[in-house]
C-alpha cells in the first residue's frame, strides 16, 4: 500500500467563465493518466484519473468573469493498494 498527498495551487484572473487553468498528462496523444484544473460555468472543477478511474470534484461558489484575482489551493491524501 502507498500513500501520498499533494497540493495544488493556482492564481488566476477570472476573465471568463470558461477555461482550462491547468493540465497535465503522462502522454499527449494517449493519456491514461491526468489532471486538470478548469473553470466551468464559474465554478473550479478538478479532475484527476491516476489509471484506475475518473474522479470530479466541484466548487459550490463561483469565480465568475468579473476580472478578479483568485488563488485556489486543492489538497488531497492518497492511498494507492498494488494489484
């Protein structure tokens, strides 16, 4: 079993209601494994799928396109059993 955790931070300038904050993937055209960052409809959605399945988590508050400055902070603990 392993165990791990993680911190993601982003600063950004809600110009729009829509758009991509971050990304990254263990392979550009066939990705097994991701995470991402967006903005949707105002709300920060963050997605991740570490090969065993896709996991979403939403804000209930938004960051709508009013031109602010936000910072979000996302942490998690993950426990990983091998096959």
């Amino acid at each position: 079993m392993l165990f791990f955790s993680f911190v993601v931070g982003v600063t950004f300038r809600a110009l729009s209601d829509d758009g991509l904050l971050l990304y990254a993937t263990d392979n550009d055209t066939h990705p097994t494994q991701f995470f991402s960052v967006e903005l949707v409809e105002g709300r920060i959605l963050f997605q991740f799928n570490s090969g065993r399945g896709l996991v979403s988590v939403s804000t209930k508050q938004k960051y709508s396109g009013n031109g602010h400055w936000y910072t979000v902070c996302i942490m998690g603990h993950l426990k990983t059993i091998s096959p």
